[in-house]
C-alpha cells in the first residue's frame, strides 16, 4: 500500500511541473574580482528559473532568478528581490567542452540603474555552486489555484525617465477556477487592460496553474498567464498587430513576482 501511495505522489509532483530539459550549474566571476555561483533550470515552457548568489556580498542570500533562453542559444536571465526589483540582467550563451561539460562561453552582467556591465568569467560547471542541498527545479512547480496572489509585480530602473518603473497585476476569484485580472504593465510606455465583468479568466481543465485569454478591451489582444509559487509568467499569445491595444513596443509579456497572497 506505501509503495502504491509513493507512486501517485510522485506522479501528482510530476503534474505539478512542467517537464525540466535542463539544469545547470556555474561558478565564475564577474569582472576579475566578483565571486558568483548561478544555478538554474529550464522547462518545456522555455522559461529559465533558479539562484544566483554572491557570497561576499555583505549579507549574502540567494537571489531569485527568472528568464529565457533566445532563439539563436544564448540566455537572459534577471534577478529579482522579494518584492520585484530587479537589480541585475544576464546575458550569456552556454557550450560544452570537450568531456561534455557545460560551460558559458560568453556574457555580461549589467545594473539596471548603472547600466554598468561587466564580463561572465570563466563560469565553469560545478555541482556544489549554492551551498546546500538546493533544488532549484522545485521553483518549476506550477502553483496550486488556492493560493494564487493577490498580487503580482516587478519593477526596473528606466534610465529615460530616472525613475524606477514596472508592471503590476492583481487577481480577485469569481467563481470555481475562475479569475478576474487587471493588469497594468508600465516599463516606459503603458499597456493596461482588465478581464471584462462578464467574462472573467477560466483556469486549464487539467490542473488549473493556467489561462488563455482573448479580446482583451475588445481589442482582440490575447495574453496567457502560468502560475508558479513565487512568480507568474504573462505572454503575448496575438499577432504583433494586436498591440496596437497599448503604447508602441509594449504588452503584458514579463515575470510578475509574487508580492501579496
């Protein structure tokens, strides 16, 4: 009976996450004079979360990091503390030496608000890169629909307008698997834009960590939302002239960090 018991919990884990196709695992130096140690994985959704840590920052911790990898094989991840900022971005494409280890070739690392960048140096592959037993693909689990926040938000320096600028979205129940959103996505320009009264957003059949959702403002702009237990994921899911919803070169795309339950 245990064994029966351990195999559907396994295969409820295995539900609640989309598949991983990689893990990675880096030591290396920002500049000559940085120590950092990177630690990620990537799913089937082609979205890239896990750790960065400095450890002789002044108080050391782990810090949040979600991304992307690009169609042409780099990578662009961005640091985010608990309450969204987001204080570094990465650029940086991985190949493998000739035993087969990962390592990143190229890259940079660059402060929003400095817009100082300094080079990814020798990043090599190394299993111990956070202290701890720490699975960074547990941050791969979709979220459960009852404890969907409240609120979601991130926020980045714009140097354009000297100021710190970003999105937000909040989620309300309506119902059995149903939400109402209002997002309001600002990084310069400004797309906004609400679930109707009558139409709110209904979660997947399947395991109710999702939603598609069309004609936002009437305006036949359509978006998804993929919920994990730190951040949801919003993505553009209409073609490009559907933006003409928003101000020029801007959507509700980005990593929403989980600020309100």
């Amino acid at each position: 009976m245990k064994k029966v018991l351990l195999f559907f919990a396994l295969m409820l884990a295995m539900a609640a996450q989309a598949d991983v196709l990689g893990e990675y695992s880096f030591v290396g130096t920002l500049g000559d004079k940085i120590p950092v140690r990177l630690k990620f994985a990537v799913n089937g959704d082609e979205i890239a979360v896990g750790e960065i840590f400095y450890p002789k920052a002044k108080n050391p911790a782990p810090i949040l990091v979600v991304g992307a990898p690009t169609e042409d094989g780099w990578y662009y991840l961005k640091e985010y503390q608990s309450d969204g900022t987001i204080t570094g971005t990465m650029l940086f494409r991985i190949e493998e030496d000739e035993n087969e280890e990962a390592y990143i070739a190229e890259g940079n690392w660059t402060n929003p608000r400095t817009e100082k960048s300094l080079p990814m140096k020798n990043f090599q592959t190394n299993d111990d890169a956070l202290t701890g037993p720490i699975d960074v693909t547990a941050y791969l689990d979709y979220e459960d629909p009852q404890n969907i926040g409240r609120e979601y938000a991130y926020s980045i320096w714009n140097p354009r307008y000297g100021s710190m600028m970003g999105g937000c979205v909040k989620f309300r129940g309506a119902g059995k698997n149903k939400l109402h959103f209002e997002v309001s996505n600002a990084p310069g320009n400004i797309a906004e834009g609400k679930s109707a009264p009558d139409r709110p957003a209904v979660l997947g059949e399947a395991t109710h960590d999702y939603f598609f959702y069309e004609n936002v403002n009437d305006c036949d702009y359509g978006f998804s939302a993929h919920f994990f237990k730190k951040f949801v994921v919003l993505k553009t899911t209409t073609k490009y002239d559907t933006l003409g919803c928003f101000g020029m070169g801007v959507a509700f795309d980005g990593v929403y960090i989980k600020v309100k339950q």
